[in-house]
C-alpha cells in the first residue's frame, strides 16, 4: 500500500500535492534504473514490477498478442491472485478485453462497465487502465494495471504510466540497438578474421581497434590483447615506416584512401588504406604468389619471344651476322635468365678440340673466352662423358663434382664459379658444341623449364651453325671451281695464241728457208733441216705446254733440246753433251727463243763439226751474270768456225737464225767464236717475273 | 693478186721467225719492205726516217706496245696501220680501234687476207686524210665568212652607215690580213681593170 494512502482517498489538496510529488519521485526513480537494463525481458519485468508502487495500483501484468493463434498471452504480471493470472492467462478473439488490447491505444479509465472485466474470484480485480506498449514493434504488447478496488486511481497516473511507459520503449529501443551493434561487431569480426591477408583498423591516434590472425602473424605479436595498443609498437619500425606515409595519405581530406604496392619481409603487399569516421582501416593484400607467377608468366613470355627471334633471324644470318647475331643472342639470354655469364664452345678437328667461340657476360664479371681456347677433349673425360649424352646438366655447386672430374672442376674453378648450366648443341647425331651458364655470385639451381628454352636455342644456333659452315664450304667450292674456271681460259687463250705463233713460225721457216734455198737445189737437205726446226719448235712447245706456261728451268730445257737434237743425228757416231746445272728459270718466251737458237746450235754442229769425224763432244755451260744478266756458253770440239762466219761475210739460214732470235727475240747479244772447237756466247736480260718464280 | 701501187710496209714484230713469214708474204703480194723493228718504240724512231705508205704492226712487245706505237703514230706520223696479232679479244679490237687503226688481222693470216686488210687501210686513211683536208678548208672559209660579216658597213639595227673607230680599226686588219695572191678578189671594177691592163 501507498504510503499516502488513507482508504482509498487523500483528505484534501495539500495531501493531494504531496501524493503528486512522491509518485513522480517514484517515477524519476523507476526510469532511472530503466537505464541500467540491458535485455528487454528485465525491462517488462521493471515496469510490471514498478506500477503497484503508485497509489491505486495493487497489480499490473503485459498481454503479448501471439500473431499465430490471434489470442492476447499473460506475459509478466505482478500483484494478482493467482486463479486470475491462470484463468485470464489469454484473451481469445471476441472478448471484450481482447478487442480494447487489439485496438493499440490507450483505454483509460476503462469503462464503467469494467466488472465485466473484473475477475470475481476469491479476490475481486478491476482492471483501470490498458497502456499499449511498442506501438512500432510487430507483436503487440499491452499493459495493464488493476485495483482489488473499485473506483478512479489519482489522475496523475495515466500521465505517469504514459512516462514510464515511454521511458521503457526509450530502454527497450536502446537495448534493442546495442543489442544490433554488438551482432554487427561480431558479424565483422568473424568476417575479418576469414580474411588471409592482414587486416586492422586504427583509432584516430593510430592505435589498433581492431586487428586480425594474419596481421598478428605477419607482425609476430604474441600478446593476447593487442587491441588499443599503438600500431608502431604493434608493427615494428620498419612497417611503421612504410605505413606512415600511406596513413598520412589516406588521412589527407583530399583523399579518401591511397593504394601502394611494397614489400615487407620478403613478401609483396598490395595495400588499401581507407579512412573511417574514427581512424583508418587498412588491408595488405599479399600478392607475393601472384606477383611471382605473373613474373614467370613474364619470363616465359619474353624468353619465348626471344626464341622466335632468335631462331627467325638466324635463318637470315651469314657469316659475320651470324657472329654478331649469337653474341647478341647470348646478352638476351644472359639478361633474361640473369645469370653472370652466357658462352658458346664449339668442337673442331674431329671433336680433338673445344674452342670458347661466344661469350657475353654481366657487368663486374671477367670474360673467360681468351683463356678457353684450343682445350684438347681428351683432357675433360667427365664433361665429355656428360655431352656424348646429348642431355643437359647442371653442377650446383662445383666442389660437388666427383673426384674422376679433377680437370673440369679446375677448369670450372679458373672461370670462378659457383653453379654452371651446360646444354650440349647436336644437330642430326653430331655434338658441334655446348651452350653454357656460369653463376658467379652465388649457387643456382635452372628449372626444367629454362632448360628447354635453352635446348631451343641451342638447336636454332646449331642448325644455323651447320648451315652456316656448308655454305662457307660451298662457296669455297665455287669459288675454287670459278678460279679454276678462270685459269683454263687463260691457258687456253695462251694456247690458241701460242698454236698460232708457232704456226706463224713455221710459216716464216718456210719463207726463210725458200730464200735461203735459192742457191741451193738439195731438196733432201732442204726438207730435213725443215723437219728438224719444226720439231725443234714443236719439242719446246710441249714442254711450255706442261708446265702450264709458266717459267722453265734452264738447265732443264737445254738438257732436252739437246738431247732430242742429237737423237735425230746421223747413226754409227759418237755424241756427247755435257751440260752444266743452274737454278736459273726462263720466261716462256725466252724458253721459246733459247730452244730454237740451241736446235740450230745443235743442227750447225752436227753438220759442220761431224762432217769427217767419228766423235762429238758438246758443252753448255750457263751462269747468272752481273746486273741480272744470264751467259749461256755453247761449244763443241770440232774444227770451229770457217773465218769467213765469224767475220760475218759468209751468210746461211742456221746463223741467220741464231742471230735473229738472240737480238729480237731474247734482246741479247751474240758472239761467236773458235775455242778448241766452235763457241758461241749468248748473254740475255733474265725479268722480273723469273726471280719472282725462282724465289717461290 | 699483185698491189698495183707498191706500197713501202714498215714491219714491226719482236719474233724473228714472225717477221719472216710477213716479209715472206709482202714480198710474195708485191709489196716493198721498208724496214723491220723489233717493237713499237724502235717502229716510232725508223718512221720518220723510211717513211712508209703503211705500218704491220703486233701488239704484245716488249718496251712499247703496238697499241701505244699506234697511238703515238697516228698523232705525230699519220700513217696506215694494219695490226697483225695471235690474240683476239674484243677488248683488244676495240683498244687498236681508239688508236686510230685501220684493220685487225689475225695470225697467222692469208695473204689475200693480208693484202686485203693494207689496201682497206690504205684506202680508209686516204678517205681520212681528204675528209681532214675538207674539214680545214671550211674551218678556214668559216673564219673568212665571220671576218666579213663584220666589214659589213651598214648596221642591220638602225641601217646607219658605220663611221666609227672601231670600224675602221676593223677593216683595216681585214685588209691588212689578204694574201697578196687573193688580193686581186677584193678589188673593184675599176682597180681590177688597172692591174688587167
């Protein structure tokens, strides 16, 4: 009972007032606590529990309208009998009560016919007043508050009641949003935390709000309770640093967020800085894996790229091109692949030997090519075990080698090398080289992927190689079989022109002949010295001939005109030549005068010195003279000279001849002469052409 | 087959025996021989001195080639030149041609052959030296014909009568220029009949 209650009625105003005032210091205390609520089902029960502290009110309870039975449920309820509470425990549609509850509005006082709505039980309950309650809300909630007596409550209640009621929805819409934040927290938590890459949020002094696993693990935090922690000392200087440049960014008011991509502890991050309403939210996106199966995609792309150029232009190259075009093929390699040296050895001489041919190396890394040439094979059994294999290899690491590798890894060590790449070039069946890689600085491992690239390469270098060298052999043999070609032009240009000099010749013979002959009517002799000057001719022809037209010996021609003069002499008698040797060489036309001057020699002394004699010696003596000059002495042992030929008054063919033919045609002089027999002195300018021929 | 005008060959050959056989063959035609030089700088010295109506020249000799004696010939002795060579090449045709060569003959040649090409060269150089002479005879009638044109002594611009300096020193030259022997061209009617009488 109110303590201001006195039967039911307070005496008079002052009591009244001071009613007034005591229930709404009950009411300022009921909404009071209303604050410190914290689910809706202990605000029910508050406000159920607070309504018979005002005068009048003995009891209260809340009927819920269930939307699936359409019947108004007792929920709390508080000062009523217990069989009322049972009996009244629902209204079903139709009653009376359940159409003021369904109407959403307040019903007060209830009307006068309220004892129907009273409960006469053992204990009598007349319900005053209906409040509803959540009137946004889709279930319906009703408050009701009752009296074991008949008669109005205070007028102040209804007021207060509407206070405390709407104070209650105030708790209850309260509650009911924290309760909606709390859910969204979590809700973003749990979603946050699905995320593989780090992700935090900062407050607005960049302390940590919020942060998740991965940010945790990437920074190595191992506390428990990172939250409000300061980010630096969270994520360390180094990410501090990076990160405040891309927080100031973001915290710019003419941005909203900055993007940047940088790497922290050897990982590639993509990260998004956005600004929120209290600080930063930040996502590090790890593109590490991406980022490395991009580059391979890359590499892959330009290294295959890189081949089709490569095998392209080395269809076209020739010769020097193709020089340049391998070492320009090898800087690619070299930069692409990033190794500190790209070469090429070649075999030659039967694969006895192995030439460093190409290199190309990284810049601070000493070329090798210099001291890698003419290895003899032989020396490296492993290498040349491996390649025979026709299949690539790598050495990690050269110390690894076996110990039957001694050579190579010297050779490997002279290069000063950590890991080598070697992808042998075989076209058809034949090994012709290797490509290789050197890694200087450190060790290296080449995937099987590279390694396919490079035997690409290596087989467009080997196909452009073979191709290269046959067509250097082919043009060689063109070129021999034009020079060759060229050569039997010359000589037989020579020919024809010799053929009809000597053919002139023998035609002036005949008119010298015919002259010299007019006093003279022996047609044998006449025919016989003709024969023998055209052989003669023809001997010293044959010889021009074989040597091609080039210069003769000497010694050699004399040996044969002689020799061939004196076959042709008479029978039963006894000839003798003695000829000196000389390196001296004579010109073919020199050859050619010397051989018809001899043959009328020969002819005048087997005519003249014979004549009445059983035996014949004669001598040729030759030597180089002074001044380039060449003597030529020719002499027999017969009676000599008659005295009017060496006084030149006695004319005949054979030293009109030998006259001829040694100033016109040799440019040198005769002297003719008896010296214990007949002597006749030839002395002839040798040229220029013949001391070349003789110094070859 | 006999040249009816003997004509005097100058021979140049550095082969004995070659020499003969044209000796042989110039004498057989009817030719008179004028001499033999051994090559073309020996051929330079005997044709001023032998003066021949034509020169048998070969092309391969030592010291001076045929070419170059053909040259040199041609420019300071005109003369006849039949070329007489084992070699046959275009290159060589068309060298002894520029030099001023009458006829190419091959060796070792026909006599008809031979004679045919000294005629044919004799005849060409003839033509030759007519037309040189025509040639020089019209220069020198060009120049008459210019000096003339500028006696003319009315002016074909204003046809003025010329009275100046300049024409006067002109014609002066001009008359000062007339051979004694064509003088009597120039004269008029009346000088004409003075010097008739």
């Amino acid at each position: 009972m109110h303590p201001g209650r006195m039967n039911g009625f307070y005496a008079n105003g002052r009591e009244r007032s001071q009613r007034v005032i005591e229930n709404f210091d009950i009411l300022s205390a009921v909404c009071i606590e209303l604050n410190s609520h914290q689910d809706s089902s202990s605000v029910f029960k508050h406000i159920v529990d607070s309504a018979p502290l005002f005068e009048g009110i003995d009891s209260a309870g809340i009927y819920v309208l269930d939307n699936s039975s359409g019947e108004f449920i007792l929920g709390y309820h508080t000062g009523l009998p217990g069989d009322f509470a049972e009996s009244h425990s629902s209204f079903k549609r139709g009653s009376g009560l359940h159409e003021m509850l369904h109407c959403n509005e307040t019903v007060y006082p209830c009307p006068s016919e309220g004892s129907s709505f009273t409960y006469e039980g053992s204990a009598q309950v007349f319900i005053k007043g209906l409040f509803p309650l959540m009137r946004s809300q889709a279930a319906l909630t009703v408050m009701f508050i009752a009296s074991s007596e008949p008669g109005a409550l205070p007028q102040e209640i209804p007021r207060i009641m509407d206070i405390m009621l709407t104070m209650a929805e105030a708790a209850l819409s309260r509650i009911d949003l924290e309760s909606s934040a709390r859910r969204s927290e979590m809700q973003h938590s749990l979603l946050l935390e699905g995320v593989r890459d780090p992700v935090y949020a900062l407050g607005d002094n960049l302390e940590i709000k919020y942060c998740n696993e991965a940010f945790r693990q990437l920074v190595c935090f191992e506390e428990e309770r990172i939250e409000k922690a300061a980010f630096s000392e969270v994520a360390g200087l180094e990410l501090t640093n990076i990160m405040r440049e891309k927080f100031d960014e973001a915290l710019d008011p003419d941005n909203a967020f900055s993007y940047s991509e940088f790497e922290y502890r050897e990982r590639i991050f993509n990260t998004f800085v956005s600004r929120t309403p209290d600080g930063l939210f930040v996502l590090m996106n790890d593109i590490t894996e991406a980022e490395q199966t991009r580059k391979k995609l890359n590499f892959r792309e330009r290294f295959e790229s890189l081949l089709i150029t490569i095998s392209t232009d080395f269809i076209k190259m020739r010769g020097s091109a193709l020089n340049l075009g391998i070492n320009d093929a090898l800087l690619n390699i070299g930069v692409s692949i990033e190794v500190d040296r790209a070469y090429l050895f070649q075999f030659s001489d039967a694969m006895k030997i192995i030439n460093n041919t190409h290199e190309w190396c990284a810049t601070n890394v000493q070329p090798q090519i210099d001291n890698q040439q003419v290895l003899k094979t032989d020396d490296y059994p492993w290498l040349m075990n491996r390649l025979t294999r026709h299949s690539a290899f790598q050495i990690l690491s050269i110390p690894d080698l076996p110990s039957w590798a001694e050579a190579e890894r010297e050779l490997f060590e002279s290069r000063d090398i950590q890991s080598v790449l070697v992808v042998p070039i075989v076209h058809g069946n034949s090994l012709i080289g290797y490509l290789g890689l050197d890694s200087v600085n450190h060790e290296r491992y080449w995937s099987e992927d590279i390694i396919d690239l490079l035997r690409v390469v290596g087989d467009a270098i080997g196909n452009a190689l073979v191709r290269n060298r046959m067509e250097k052999k082919l043009i060689e043999m063109y070129r021999r079989a034009e020079k060759e070609a060229q050569i039997n032009a010359v000589l037989l240009r020579e020919v024809n022109h010799r053929v009809k000099n000597n053919l002139s010749e023998i035609i002036g013979i005949l008119y010298a002949q015919r002259r010299y002959a007019s006093d003279n009517n022996d047609h044998d002799e006449f025919v016989q010295s003709l024969i023998g000057r055209i052989r003669g001719l023809a001997t010293v022809h044959d010889m021009l001939s074989s040597s091609g037209w080039n210069p003769l010996e000497l010694t050699r021609l004399v040996r044969r005109i002689i020799n061939s003069a004196i076959a042709n002499a008479p029978g039963g008698k006894k000839l003798k030549a003695s000829i000196s040797k000389t390196s001296i060489r004579v010109n073919p036309n020199q050859a050619h005068a010397l051989a018809l001057i001899l043959n009328e020699l020969v002819r005048n002394s087997l005519k003249h010195a014979l004549t009445g004699r059983e035996s014949l010696k004669i001598k040729v003596r030759m030597r180089k003279r002074r001044a380039g000059r060449i003597r030529l002495i020719y002499s027999d042992n017969g009676p000599g000279y008659p005295e009017e030929v060496l006084e030149h008054d006695r004319k005949n063919l054979g030293l009109d001849l030998i006259q001829n033919l040694t100033i016109k045609n040799l440019q040198g002089e005769l002297t003719l002469q008896n010296d214990g027999g007949a002597s006749a002195k030839i002395v002839f300018r040798r040229t220029r052409a013949e001391d070349k021929d003789e110094s070859k | 087959m006999k040249v009816s005008k003997k004509r005097k060959v100058l021979i140049v050959e550095d082969d004995h025996l070659v020499s003969e056989m044209i000796r042989g063959m110039l004498e057989e035609l009817g030719y008179e021989i004028a001499g033999e030089a051994e090559d073309g700088h020996e051929a330079l010295g005997m044709i001023k001195e032998v003066k021949p109506d034509v020169v048998i020249m070969d092309i391969k000799m030592p010291r001076m080639s045929g070419i170059e004696a053909s040259l040199l010939i041609q420019k300071h002795f005109p003369t006849p030149i039949v070329i007489l060579s084992a070699y046959e090449t275009e290159d060589l045709v068309k060298e002894a041609s520029e030099a001023g060569v009458g006829a190419y003959v091959v060796k070792p040649p026909q006599p008809a052959e031979l004679f045919r090409a000294i005629e044919i060269a004799c005849g060409r150089f003839d033509d030759l030296l007519e037309l040189t002479d025509v040639r020089r005879k019209y220069e020198q009638a060009k120049k008459t014909i210019d000096n003339l044109s500028k006696l003319l002594p009315v002016c074909p611009g204003c046809g003025e009568e010329k009275r100046d300096e300049d024409y006067a020193r002109v014609l002066n030259m001009f008359l000062c220029s007339i051979p004694v022997d064509d003088i009597g061209k120039y004269l008029c009617c009346r000088c004409r009949s003075r010097t008739d009488k």
